[in-house]
C-alpha cells in the first residue's frame, strides 16, 4: 500500500448477498479514497463461522468489482487474524483495562428480567469488574468501560455526538471459546490497517463510543467518523432485505449498467450542486464528505430507470459490449455470431433506443438468432396480400442498390410515394418480415444490420408465405 494519510475500508460480513445499502457505504469509502490519493481496504469479516459462507464472500467481491471499485493489497479476513486479536485481548488483561468474567448466563438472564421488570436499560452490572478472577473454560473477557466522563465524536456529518460512559456497560471483547467478538476485532483491525476514517451506516454509531475507548486504552489515534443516514424505499419505510429488491445482483439481471448504478447509489445521499449524471471518473473528481446529505434517502425506481436510460447513451461501447455479452449469455443467445464492426454497430443504434441493457438484448433476437420465427399476429396483420405485393417490388429493388441506409431509405419512402400510403403501412409489414415481430430500430438500420443476404433471404420468405 502506498503511503498515504488518508486510508478508508469496507467491512462486509459474508453472512448473505451484497445489498443496496452496503454497495453504498462502499462507494463512499472507495470514492473519497480515491478523490484524496489515498488506499481502500476490503476486509471480509468472517468470525461468524456458521453463518458465513464462501460463495457471499465472492458475490460481494464480485459485485463491487461489477460497479467499478478496486482495492489495495490483498482481502482481508478477518479470521486469519485471530492470534493478533488475542495478543490486543491479552494486553488489556495486563494493563488491567480488561478483566474475566465467570457470571453464568442464568445469573445474567435473571438480572436482564429484574432490570426489565424496573424499567431500566438492560446491562451488565458490573459484578466481576473488581474481583481478579483467574481465567476459566467459562469466563469471558470484558472490557472495563471509564465509570466517568463522556466520549464526543466529532462526526463529519452528524457534527458533535456525546455519550456518557455511564451509559456505556463493560461489553464482552472475548467468548468463553477465547475468540475476539466484533467490538475487540474491529478495533484491532483499524488500528492496524492505519484506517483513518471511517464511513458507515448510522446504525453503527452506538457502537462508536465503545470503540473509542477500546482505543484510548490501547494509546492508538482515533479515526474520523462518518454516519450515514438509511435508505429508505418508494414509501419512506426503511428497506428490507427480504421483501425490497435491494440484492445488486438483481439490478444487473434487471439490465442496469454499472456506472448508471454507481451514480444512482452515490447520489442516495450526496449531491454536487443540481448534477444529475457523473462517469465514475467524474464521482472521484468531485467526491467530498461535505457533500453528503444528513437526512435519509428514498429509493425511486422511475427516477433510477431514467439515470440508466440517459446512462445507455453516455458511457463506453466496452462497458455495453460487456454487459451484452452477459446478458445475452442468460437468454442463450451467442452475439458473436456478429462480426466486430456488425456489433459495434448495433450497439451504436440500440443504445439510443433502450432503457436497459436486457431489453436491447431482447430487442436484438432477431438479428443474433438464423431464424428468430415470426409473431402469428404479426404475419396476420401485416404481410397482406397487398403489403406482400409491395415487398416483392422492393425485393426485387433491393437487389441493385448499394446496402447502406440513405439507399434504403430511399427505397422506401419511393415505395410509399408510388402506392400513396402512409411510411408505416411499407415499414411495418417490411420489419415484420425480416425481424419476424414488430419492434426494431428504424427499417433502414434494421436492414444495414442484417446484411443483404440475409435481409432478403428473409424477405423473400416472408413474401412466398414459408
């Protein structure tokens, strides 16, 4: 890593899918760190060996490599780095700012009921904090929280947040198996990481204070924090994991392209003057703490369905050409069948057209499949007797011009000019027949796409009824 001043990370527990509000939280890390010059760091924290899993491991990797974030140096895990945990565990022990605790958890229970049944916040009282009791097979370690004074954070969108210790109990840093809980691994981590600020979800922020002291007892230097607000969805309740369509993967099956969800999640809470859309390089240009908004975010599908819509047009033909590929994968179709400048140049006409990329793959079967069939409704509709008779003569046209849009245009509007009908009654029927339904791009660039044999192998198909 280099050596920086500002260093910032990401701390995902594997426990499930990479969500929405997580896939924001690190953004903001990796957007402020790369604004500043600085390092970001991933550090998976797997202590929950039950509950975590490989697979949400690689999903998250996965996904915020998908949105375009990058790290410094190798993932941390966080369960390789238990010995370190017990040597910062067995340092507060000896400088007497931790202490063993035998309390049963019946005892704890009961005290839990008695404190309940009076009305008072549940927390531990205490008990074993003065009495030296020598380590156990049943004893956790807890830390000996300051019994005065207050802890003040200066949060860099919160301002000022003060906690009484008083408030605070003596919190478990060790299980009785001798593992770190989060509250000792967290810490332990930063501080060795040489994190220098800290962006995460405001529901971290009780946890803050405790931190803190965790490391005034260690003599280490306490990272700036930042506490970001909740996204809320479309009706201002909080987001749920199970019932809101938060998992990022999904949105990349919904066919959002990475940039359009990067500029979506940034600007959930963050704003540069009445900007609306930003490249990835633009967002690390511009990023800055003081732009974050202190008040939670709403969701709004219509208004994410037009940043990707505006987004088709605005970013790099290797990023659609990407997400072609993946989606095209996912309906079984192979876009190689295209040669490079053919899907280049279908990509230049769909993406004006579509709203995402799983419609412009959708809306691209007919030129990817041989024989992509025709709509029954369609063929009765449109290839009428009459309409038939004017696609033979354009058949027949088509076969001595040069195969380009100006010529083929032409030949259209001149075919429409002949029969006195409307555009629609010759490119309909005319679509229909080469793409077998009645959504393209407009009927000359559909016909430049799919080359002149082709086009009038199905024209020609078309016109006999096979």
């Amino acid at each position: 890593m280099s050596g920086s001043t500002i260093r910032t990370r990401f701390a995902p527990s594997p426990t499930g899918a990479l969500h929405l509000g997580g896939t924001r939280t690190a953004l903001y890390n990796w957007l402020y760190a790369r604004h500043c010059g600085g390092d970001f760091i991933l550090r998976i924290e797997d202590t929950d060996r039950e509950r975590s899993k490989e697979e949400h491991c690689q999903q998250i990797m996965s996904m915020l490599r998908w949105v375009g974030m990058d790290w410094d140096g190798e993932v941390v895990y966080q369960s390789q780095r238990s010995q370190r945990h017990q040597e910062i565990i067995q340092k507060l022990l000896d400088q007497g700012d931790a202490y063993y605790c035998d309390c049963s958890p019946e005892r704890l229970e009961q005290l839990r009921k008695e404190q309940m049944a009076a009305k008072l916040k549940p927390r531990y009282d205490r008990h074993c904090r003065d009495r030296d009791n020598p380590p156990s097979a049943q004893s956790v370690v807890r830390f000996k929280t300051p019994l005065e004074g207050d802890v003040v954070i200066q949060d860099s969108l919160k301002g000022e947040v003060r906690f009484s210790n008083s408030e605070l109990d003596d919190l478990v840093i060790a299980r009785a198996d001798g593992s770190a809980t989060y509250h000792l691994a967290v810490v332990v981590d930063d501080m060795d990481a040489g994190v220098t600020h800290i962006i995460r979800g405001d529901d971290h922020l009780n946890n803050t204070p405790r931190q803190v002291n965790i490391l005034s007892a260690l003599g280490a230097d306490v990272p700036s924090y930042t506490h970001l607000p909740m996204i809320l969805d479309e009706s201002g309740r909080k987001m749920s994991k199970r019932k809101d369509s938060a998992d990022m993967a999904q949105y990349r099956e919904q066919g959002y392209l990475p940039t359009a969800l990067a500029n979506i999640l940034v600007r959930l809470g963050w704003a540069h003057g009445d900007d609306e859309l930003f490249s990835v390089e633009e967002l690390i240009q511009q990023f800055d703490l003081s732009g974050l908004n202190p008040a939670a975010s709403r969701i709004d599908p219509k208004k994410m369905a037009w940043v990707n819509q505006q987004q088709m047009s605005r970013v790099s033909e290797s990023e659609i050409n990407a997400e072609f590929d993946w989606h095209s994968a996912r309906q079984d179709l192979d876009p190689d069948v295209l040669s490079k400048p053919d899907r280049a140049a279908l990509i230049e006409v769909q993406r004006k057209r579509c709203r995402t990329v799983t419609d412009m793959v959708a809306q691209s079967r007919w030129l990817l499949l041989e024989d992509p069939g025709t709509d029954e409704s369609a063929r009765e509709k449109f290839l009428t007797p009459e309409s038939r008779s004017i696609l033979q003569e354009l058949a027949d046209e088509m076969e001595q011009v040069d195969w380009n849009v100006e010529s083929l245009k032409g030949l259209v509007d001149a075919a429409c000019e002949r029969h006195q009908v409307k555009p629609g009654k010759v490119a309909q029927p005319l679509r229909v027949a080469v793409t077998g339904g009645t959504v393209s791009p407009s009927i000359e660039d559909t016909l430049v796409l799919l080359g002149r044999e082709r086009a009038l192998r199905r024209l020609r198909s078309a016109i006999s009824g096979a």
